[in-house]
C-alpha cells in the first residue's frame, strides 16, 4: 500500500522540529515575561492606589481631629508632604479646599505644579477613592491624583474637599525600562533558542544519518548487511528492525531469483540442445519425409515441453502483480475435484494407480484457477506415485467458513532438505523416480500462487517412503 503524502513531504524534519522548538520555547517565555511584567506593573499600580487611599483616610482623620486648618493637619498637608520631606519613599503633594473651591491648606509649589482644577471629581466622604488619574503636570512629571471629600470636627462641621498627588514619574520610567528589557530578553530568547534547537536537532537526527550511511553500503551484492537494531535508540530501533526484515526478504528473493535463473538456464539449455542436435541430424544428408517425420515427433514435445514451461511462467509473473483480480464464484469442490479425476483417469488407470475423491465442502474461488491448481498436485502426484500406489483427493470444511484441499498421494516423499524448497519455481526435488523429468518444474510454485491469489496458503508434508500430502488453505469468506 503506497503511503499517503504527509505535511512534510519535500520538507526538512530537522527544520520543522527547530521551528517548532524555538517557537514553542519563545512562546513559554512571552508567557513568563508577560506574567512578571503583569505583576510587576500590579504591584506598583496596588502600591501607588493604597498609598493614596492611605494618604487621603490620614487627611480625613486629621480633620475631624484638628477641627480647622491647623496643628496635625498642616503638619499632614504642609511639612510631611513634598519633595523635601525627609525619609518619605513617595514624592506627594495635598490640598485642602472649601466648599466653595478655595484653598485653605496646600504643599508649598503645588500650586504651580497642579492647579485645582486638574484633579478628578471627588468621591463620597464615605468612600474610599481606589482610581486616580494619570496627568503630567507642569513641570513635565508625571502624577496621579484622587480627590474626596472629608469633614471637619466640631459643631458646625465643614465640608471639606481634599486633593493628593502621587509623583510616580520614576516607576513609569523603571515599568517602561522593564517593558524594554522584557522585548530583548525575548529576542535574545528567540535567538538562543533558535541556536539551541539547531544543535539538538543535529545531535538528535545524527543516527538517522547513520542509517542513512550504512544503508548506502548496501549493495545486491552486499544484501547480508544488517542494521542491528539493539544499536539505535529505541525511537529507531522499530525502523532498524522494519529495514532488516526487509533487507531479509531482498537478500531471500535475490537469492531464489539467482537459483530460478540457474535452474531455468538449465531446464531451457535441455529442450534447446536435443532440438539443436535433431535439427543439425535432420539437415546433415537429405532424407524420405518419413525419416524427417520421425524426426520431427519428438521435436513437437520438445517445443510443447517448451511452451507448457514459458506458460508457467507467464502466470507466475501475471500471478505476482498486485492488480491481478481474479473471477471468484460460489463453487462445489467435491464437483471440482471429480472433474479433475475424471479428466486424468484414464492415465491413472495406465499407471496402475487408484484415484479417489474424499469430503464435501462449498468453496468460493475461481474455478479454471482451482482445476488448474488441483491438476498441477494431481498430476505431480501421478509422476511420484509408483504403479500400484494411490492418490485421494479431499475436501472438508474448516475455521468457521475456511475449506482445506489435500491431494495425498503413496510415493516415495520428499526428503528433508528438499521439502522448504519444494514450492520454488523451477524447483523439482527428486523423490526416487524417473518420471519427475516429465514436468516442467514450475507445477508446484503455480499452485503456491493461485492459493495466494484467493488468500490462501499451499504447504507441503512429508516423509520419506511414506507418501506426500498437498494441502491449499482457502481462508473464510
């Protein structure tokens, strides 16, 4: 089956797999940057918002304390706030306005900082202001202001408004400093990762390349080479061992097809020398036409022998295409199996050999493949059978659907060297007998391949002196 074409094909797995690296590994550390920036700008952004929210509760307190503009209040408003304060950690500046918008109480310079009107609306008395606005005032620092109302103690209270701002300049600069630093350790990340996924890659594929090189060693003549798959990493073990057991096959079939080329060469170099050396007979003084007549005879089964052989291996090639489909049909194997008896009763009877047939089954097969599978054992066994002897021919049904056909016969058997090989083409193991230089010795690997054209499996079991049993295994339909 030809495999599907993937998303790499034509592609570099070395460069998908660093890609996929370098952009997995930039993606964790956007996430991690983008986490610390996160929290880092939340810290700040929390420690600015309570500090103004503290800042503001501190001014309301004061008020209601001092009950006007003096003593704790101006200390709040006037000293503790500024640029000058000694040991504050924050740059702040408060105002204190009346209902009716004038100051009472402010830092020194806020005034030309920011004015009144700049800060946001105030918030309830009883709510805690948690939103500033983001201004730059008018020194070009940067700020953050809330405004709230507050009341003062004593009979009658007043309503105060009350104003603070935040110089967060600094951290705006430090949060902006870490933003930049964050998109260059990402870049320099990218890059590194980029690098470090090259270097893994190549170190990772290195024993791909090492199949890749003993496996051009591999030659015909050298098809013994093997990867050794306990040497890979267990990733490639699976492909080392896939590789070997195909090798195997390659170096099997080379070595069957050189030992059919050899034995073909010479069945075919027989037939060819005796027509050569009757044609050379006939042509060497003139002769009666019936002195070329007796020549000729024996030449016809020489050409027949010939053409029985070629159409042998004809099959066998149509028989090895994968595109070969054959016309299956409901069948009566004991009905096939008598017409084969039938047809060759009249040799058996010749031979002095009892022919019989056995069993009852329905087969599902192709019915001129199945006779000529059943003919090629039967006429095998005729050849190997001595006179006297007897060959059954037996159906019966097995495995839910699955049909056996045996062909048994009393001859000599086949040895044990003999029986692994004994369904090659051009094979034909000698059993004791003169008639196995009748056939053309491809009988039996015809058979092998008409059982694999329905799915089944031919085998042979032997012993020697005790006969031979052929059996086709059909599978369930």
């Amino acid at each position: 089956m030809r495999p599907e074409r993937g998303v790499l094909s034509g592609r570099s797995i070395a460069v998908h797999i660093a890609r996929l690296y370098t952009l997995s590994a930039v993606v964790l550390l956007a996430l991690v940057v983008g986490l610390m920036y996160w929290v880092q700008r939340q810290t700040v952004e929390w420690g600015d918002a309570y500090f103004l929210a503290d800042k503001v509760q501190q001014l309301r307190l004061a008020m209601r304390q001092d009950g006007g503009e003096s003593g704790f209040l101006v200390q709040e408003v006037e000293l503790e706030a500024g640029v000058f304060a000694d040991g504050q950690h924050y740059v702040h500046y408060s105002r204190i306005l009346d209902e009716q918008g004038h100051v009472r109480l402010e830092t020194p310079g806020v005034g030309k900082i920011l004015p009144a009107n700049v800060f946001p609306p105030p918030v309830r008395a009883a709510e805690v202001p948690h939103e500033a606005a983001q201004v730059k005032g008018d020194d070009g620092r940067h700020y953050l202001l809330v405004s709230a109302w507050g009341e003062t103690g004593g009979k009658p209270a007043a309503r105060r408004v009350i104003q603070v701002a935040l110089d967060n300049t600094d951290e705006l600069t430090a949060i902006t400093r870490y933003q930049t630093a964050s998109v260059l350790l990402l870049v320099l990340g990218m890059l590194l990762s980029a690098g470090v996924a090259r270097s893994i890659v190549r170190r990772g594929l290195r024993p791909l390349r090492d199949i890749a090189s003993v496996a051009e060693q591999i030659t015909a003549s050298r098809l013994n080479t093997r990867l050794q798959a306990q040497q890979w990493p267990l990733e490639l073990a699976t492909l080392a061992r896939a590789f070997d057991g195909m090798l195997g096959r390659l170096d099997d079939s080379h070595t069957r097809l050189s030992q059919f080329a050899k034995e073909m060469a010479h069945e075919l170099r027989t037939p060819i020398q005796v027509l050569m050396g009757q044609t050379e007979f006939a042509l060497s003084k003139e002769r009666e036409p019936h002195e070329y007549r007796q020549i000729l005879e024996p030449t016809l089964e020489e050409f027949q022998k010939l053409t029985r052989m070629i159409d042998g291996l004809l099959f066998l090639a149509h028989a090895e295409n994968p595109k070969t489909q054959i016309d299956c049909k409901e069948l009566d194997a004991r009905r096939e199996l008598e017409a084969v008896r039938e047809f060759h009763e009249a040799l058996a009877a010749d031979l002095g050999i009892a022919v019989t047939c056995q069993g009852q089954a329905s087969l599902r097969a192709d019915p001129l493949l199945i006779r000529r599978a059943v003919t090629n054992l039967l006429s095998n066994a005729l050849r190997h059978t001595p006179s006297g002897g007897q060959v059954v021919l037996s159906v019966e049904p097995v495995n839910a659907h699955g049909v056996v056909l045996k062909v048994s016969d009393t001859g000599c058997g086949i040895g044990p060297k003999d029986l692994p090989r004994n369904c090659d083409a051009a094979a034909c193991p000698s059993r004791g007998t003169a008639r196995c230089a009748g056939g053309t010795g491809l009988g039996l690997a015809i058979v092998k391949s008409i059982a694999a054209l329905h799915g089944g499996t031919f085998s042979l079991e032997s012993r020697p002196g005790q006969g031979t049993t052929a059996l086709i295994r059909f599978p369930a339909r």
